[in-house]
C-alpha cells in the first residue's frame, strides 16, 4: 500500500459556456455550498489520508518534485466534480494498492493515476504540450459514476442546481427532470405547493409550477420540473452577470413587480401592514436572539468593537429612521394598496437565462388561504434590495471578511464591488416611483430579523449586524 498524492489541476481552460456561469474563476474556484470546489476535494482527501497538491498553472508541477518517488500521483483535472464523496473515497483508496498507471473514467477521462514519479514525470512532458489526459499507454480504468465532467454544460447546470442551501429542509432530491423537496415542516410545505395554486392565472407564469404534493407521517413534499438554468446568486456570486445582463435582468424583475394584483386598503390598514413586516418582526426576532447562548459573545462585540453599545442601541437607530421614513411615505402617498407577493423575491430564488430572457422564481414564502397572498408593496423590492445592495448572496456564500481597522472598530469585507449596480437598481427604483431610502431601511429590517435564524453561524450572524450598521449609516445620511 502507497502513499497517494492527488495533483489536483486546477490550470485546466474553463470553457465558454462555464463562463457564462462562473465568470472568471478556474473550476476550482467555483463557490458551491460556501466552498470552493477545490477545497471540497481537498477536504475529502485529507479525511481519507491523501496529500492534495492545487496546481493553479504549468510551472507548479515542478513542485511533484519534492514528495517521495515511490508514491502514487493521481493527475485530477478540476472540471471533473465529485457528486459521490464515499465512492471517490473508495476510488482513493484502490489507487493506493496500483502498480501501473491507471486511468479513472466513466464517459470522460477525469484523472490518471501513476505507481511512482518517474512515470508521472513522463506523462507531464506530453501534458504541457497536449493539455488533456489522452494516454495511449494505458490499460487500467476504473470505471466511476462519483465524478461528473463540468465542461460539458448540460452537467455544470445540474451539478450547480444541486447545491442547493437545504437549511430550511430536511431533504433536497433530484434528477435530469424534477426536484423533490422534503420537509419535516408540514405546514411550510403545504404554503408553499399551495401558494402557486391560490395565484391569479396570469401571474403562475412567473412562477415554476409544484406537483405530485404528499404529506407522511412526519413529513411532507413536492415536486418541481428542474429547469435549464441556475439560479441568479450563483452566477452573481462569481461576477459572472456584466451590467448590461443585469439592467435586462432588473427590467424583467419590475415588470413582474408591475403586473402583481394590488387591492386598495385604508391609510390605517397600510400602515398596520408596514408595521407588522418591519417592527414587529423586527422585535419579536431580537427577542428571540436574546434567548440564544451565543448572545452574550455577539453583545460584547457589538460594545467592543463598533461605536454602539449594545444590539439595542442599533436597534433604537433602525426604529427611529424607520418612524421618520415611515410616516413621510405614508403622507406622500394618494392612495394605499397591498399586492400579492412572492415573499422572498432575492437571487437564490431566481432562476434566469440571458439567452432567452427567461426569469422564473422559486420558494415563494406561501400560502393557505387567498388572503395570505397579500404583502406590502415594498416587501418584494427590499428583498431584492438585500441581494443588490446588501450583499446577502455573499453572506451565503461565505465571500465576506471581519477584520480590525488601526481603531479597533471591526470593518466588514464583502469580495465584490457593487457600486456600479446599485447605481443601475437605484434607477429603476426611482423609474418605477419606489423610494431608495424606505427600500434601504425595509431591507435592514430583513437583516436585523435573520438573526436568530442563522445563529449556527455567529461569525455569519455578527457579518449581518455589521452590514445592517453600514445600510443605517447610510439611510441616516442621507435623510
């Protein structure tokens, strides 16, 4: 049995098409499930004992040079995924006992595995120059379904959809047509399969359509068609949306926002509703987050490291700007009105295609009743607004940093410069007569209420207290 040393080769060219989708980034450096894919193998080949090796371009793979000869190197090219972590396991574990090269493969060659340096050596000369695994010499092929080729994009948009963030389920299941959501949350299922139901007729056409709904003992699911797209936050994670795809991206979005059924409400009932999203959930969330044995430890941050002394204080700020913000929207307006909603309209819930200009939403926060459809005017945009201004894909996907500044204040670091699009969201806000400011304290309302529920992450949950002081700084200055 040998050492194995995986040579995970991350200078392989991305495909056009993948570009369309993770922008810029090599493979490897695609962000599924808050990790790069890179690191995933990584992780998988620590656990089972294996040296990984990242070669990012040519000249690294001089570095081989310095492990012992007699190991096994196994050559990984980092369009090739895993999507069966025990299998590849295993497929590692039979490369320790090989004694001739060996190729892994299904319908694509993913990697080829060598009994010793020399051999690896030798087939380095050809790969500078070919730059693919064609190996004539070899005999050996273990077949495996544990991999999937990401070059080819029919398989990059399933391995994508199927990173899914299952933090609200306890299964999340696919196939090439359908996806099946599962959840011990009976009730939040029947909403959401409910809701798509409940719409008027023209407006199911925005939404991708649920079936084939069943409640078990203790749990319940539906059914969707998996559509041939991805969803917005992953491409705009990966800086892979330019500004001319996101103006075309946005103009579908407020249509929908325009075609939404709205119904008249008295100046009491509008403001009762307002209320209701964004001070009293905002209070009973913050309640909650007190209840939690980190709160303390984010406290004491909070008096540490910002100029506040407590979430309260914060929280003191938020309800004043929103009281003033508030009760000169309610006096602006002529008349007063509701509309029916998604609920959760940001990018993760965004299925579109540049190609075609098709947008479909998913995971609708739902319905029981036709009366439950019904939501502030203003609720659909600051969610989108928390995907555009607030950096919440971000947060999701782990592309942000805490650090000290030389005041020992924390500084929050989002890796992605959004100026330029909220500039263009700005806009089409002021296009469509939606106040940027009354968006901008709704949407720190959504940050301030998610803390309770991403309390599994502290660090994460502390990155939205501090994004929710950025957004109040700025609502403040500028009214």
């Amino acid at each position: 049995m040998k050492k194995v040393i995986l040579i995970y080769d991350d200078s392989v060219e991305v495909s056009d098409k993948a570009k369309t989708v993770i922008g810029n980034k090599s493979y490897g450096e695609m962000i599924i499930k808050r990790t790069s894919l890179s690191d995933s193998v990584k992780k998988i080949a620590y656990e089972s004992g294996t040296i990984f090796l990242n070669i990012k371009n040519i000249d690294e793979f001089e570095n081989i040079k310095l492990y012992e000869s007699n190991s096994v190197y196994f050559h990984l090219i980092s369009n090739a995924a895993v999507v069966n972590i025990s299998e590849f396991k295993i497929i590692l574990e039979k490369l320790s006992y090989i004694n001739e090269t060996t190729l892994v493969a299904n319908e694509y060659p993913y990697g080829i595995a060598f009994s010793n340096q020399e051999e690896y050596l030798k087939f380095l000369e050809l790969y500078k120059i070919k730059k693919n695994l064609d190996y004539e010499d070899v005999k050996n092929t273990i077949k495996t379904n544990a991999l999937v080729d990401l070059k080819n994009y029919n398989e990059l948009l399933l391995f994508i959809s199927s990173g899914f963030d299952a933090r609200y389920f306890n299964n999340l299941q696919g196939d090439n047509y359908t996806i099946t959501k599962k959840s011990k949350d009976k009730k939040k299922m029947k909403m959401e399969y409910s809701y798509y139901w409940l719409l008027p007729e023209d407006m199911k056409s925005w939404m991708v359509m649920p079936f084939d709904y069943k409640e078990e003992e203790d749990s319940a699911s539906y059914k969707m068609e998996r559509m041939p797209m991805t969803d917005v936050a992953i491409r705009w994670t990966h800086n892979a949306i330019d500004q001319e795809e996101f103006e075309r991206l946005l103009d579908k979005v407020f249509h929908f926002f325009s075609i939404r059924h709205e119904q008249t409400v008295t100046k009491e009932e509008y403001k009762q509703n307002a209320d209701k999203l964004y001070i009293d959930k905002v209070k009973s969330r913050n309640e909650q987050l007190k209840k939690c044995k980190e709160f303390n430890q984010i406290n004491t941050l909070i008096a540490n490291g910002t100029k506040y002394k407590n979430i309260d204080e914060i929280l003191e700020l938020y309800y004043n700007l929103y009281e003033k913000l508030s009760k000169n929207h309610i006096k602006s307006l002529k008349k007063y009105k509701k509309v029916i909603g998604h609920g959760d309209v940001f990018f993760a819930n965004m299925l579109y295609s540049k190609e075609i200009n098709l947008l479909r939403l998913i995971d609708p926060k739902g319905a029981l009743e036709e009366k439950d459809l019904w939501t502030d005017p203003y609720y659909d945009i600051a969610k989108l607004s928390h995907s555009i201004c607030g950096n919440y894909d971000f947060f999701n996907s782990n592309l942000y940093d805490i650090y000290f500044e030389k005041n020992m204040q924390f500084k929050l670091k989002v890796f992605f410069d959004n100026k330029k699009y909220k500039e263009i969201f700005k806009n089409f806000l002021k296009k469509n007569d939606y106040d940027y400011n009354l968006v901008r304290i709704y949407e720190a309302s959504l940050f301030l209420s998610m803390l309770p529920l991403h309390i599994d992450n502290p660090h994460k949950v502390f990155g939205f207290i501090l994004n929710a002081i950025e957004i109040l700084k700025e609502v403040e200055n500028n009214v």
